[in-house]
C-alpha cells in the first residue's frame, strides 16, 4: 500500500529515519513516500521502497499546514493511501491479513477512510460483516488525523487552505458529521488488544513522551505493546540530533 509520511523542516531529519526504521520493521514491503519541504534534501541513504519529495520552500507550515499539501494531494494518481504524520511512530507488528481485508474495501470503493490508529472510540461503530467495524455518522473526530486510510476524494474534500493540522481536525468536526461517509475499522478489542497500526505519539504539546530508559512516561494505553529496546532505538537517534537535553525526562 502506498504510505504518505508528512513532514517540516523541525522533524525532517530527526525523525523520518526513525519512522521509516519502523515502517519497514514491522509493516514491510510497502511503498513510502516523504513529503516534506527543503530539507527532505538533506536524507540520504533511503531504503529502495523510499523516496521523498520536496513541496518547496518551507513558510508558515505550523500555521498553514494545507497549503503545501492541497498541490501535491491533488495531483498524485492514488485512489488510497496510508497517511503519517512525522511524530507518530509505528512499533508493532501489522497484521497483514487484517490490513489487506480493510485494503480490500478500498479496492472495491465500499468505504472512504479506515482509522488504523485509533483516534475515534470503537463503541461508536456497528459491526459490518464478521471482522469490521463502521463507525456512527454523528460522531467526534471524522477527520482526525490518526494513522488512517484515506481515499483521495475525502481528504481532498476537507483539506481547506490556510488550516492548521488542528484546524483540520477541530474545524472539520461538525462539518464531518452526517457527511455519508463510510468510515471503518477492524473489530478489536482495544486496549486488551493493540490498534491494527500500533503508533508511538512522540510528542505531546511539544514535549517528548519517552525517557533513555525505554519508558513512555505518558498515558498512553498502547505502551504496553511496546518493546523498551524499540524506546532506547528512538531516544538515542533523537537525542543525536539535540531534540533532548542531556538530562533525562522521567
């Protein structure tokens, strides 16, 4: 499946490695593409099934994040994609099988997007079939921006210029709601059970959610999936790049 992991100029370096480390660690044989401004310029050394590509000159992408990204969404030839954002970072296992039933009903156009991350409650769905989930029209958060398969024409149809990436959550919220849309998940049993994609939240109003000793040191319900070694891997190549002080968070 085709993945877009978005990024700025602050995480380009420091983080796409990372997420790209994982990606093809634990959901391999995938297509990625970066998306980034100048500095994609700088990552060198890309695994094969990588590329990255520039949007230009990077101005204001914290206060307008759509405007570099409407161009390029519009153009690309996908009916579908994966979509990362550069702080959330995949680590643990895809189960293939479960991903290719929800890839499936993209290929035969029956939904418009898939939250493989989370980020919507699964007690706000009704079973579809054995194994899938629909979520409710009058729900919060339709376009969070949670890992999540998305068919071109839905995010295309709320990606407004000069939006925030919050923006494009919290302004898009009414507007989602009794849109149509069939938006979908595998049925799990979270948290006993990991989310289909298991991420890592970095960050949390810009402050880092893990310590060297390989402990998230936030509520989040997916930590216990995580392997500690994967943590370390993570500090150690931010901390390479100064985005940590020397003096451990706990």
């Amino acid at each position: 499946m085709k993945i877009y992991l978005v990024t700025s100029n602050k995480y380009t370096e420091k983080l796409c490695p990372i997420n790209i480390h994982f990606l093809n660690k634990y959901w391999k044989d995938n297509d990625i593409t970066i998306v980034g401004y100048e500095d994609v310029a700088k990552l060198t050394n890309l695994p094969s099934n990588v590329k990255a590509i520039s949007l230009g000159k990077q101005e204001n992408f914290d206060t307008i994040w759509s405007d570099g990204l409407i161009p390029f969404f519009t153009k690309i030839p996908d009916k579908y994609f994966t979509l990362i954002l550069d702080d959330h970072i995949l680590l643990n296992e895809v189960d293939k099988k479960k991903m290719s039933m929800i890839e499936d009903e993209f290929i035969n156009e029956r939904v418009d997007k898939a939250m493989i991350g989370g980020g919507i409650p699964l007690s706000a769905a009704t079973p579809l079939g054995s194994n899938l989930l629909l979520f409710n029209q009058d729900i919060d958060y339709r376009t969070s921006l949670h890992p999540a398969i998305w068919t071109k024409k839905y995010f295309l149809k709320y990606l407004k210029p000069n939006m925030t990436s919050w923006d494009f959550e919290l302004k898009n919220n009414s507007l989602a709601k009794n849109d149509g849309a069939r938006i979908i998940n595998f049925a799990y049993d979270y948290p006993r059970e990991p989310h289909l994609y298991s991420y890592l939240e970095l960050y949390t109003k810009g402050t880092i959610t893990i310590n060297s000793y390989g402990n998230v040191i936030t509520n989040q319900p997916s930590r216990n999936f995580f392997k500690k070694e994967d943590i370390k891997y993570i500090w150690d190549n931010i901390y390479q790049h100064g985005l940590t002080k020397k003096k451990d968070i706990v």
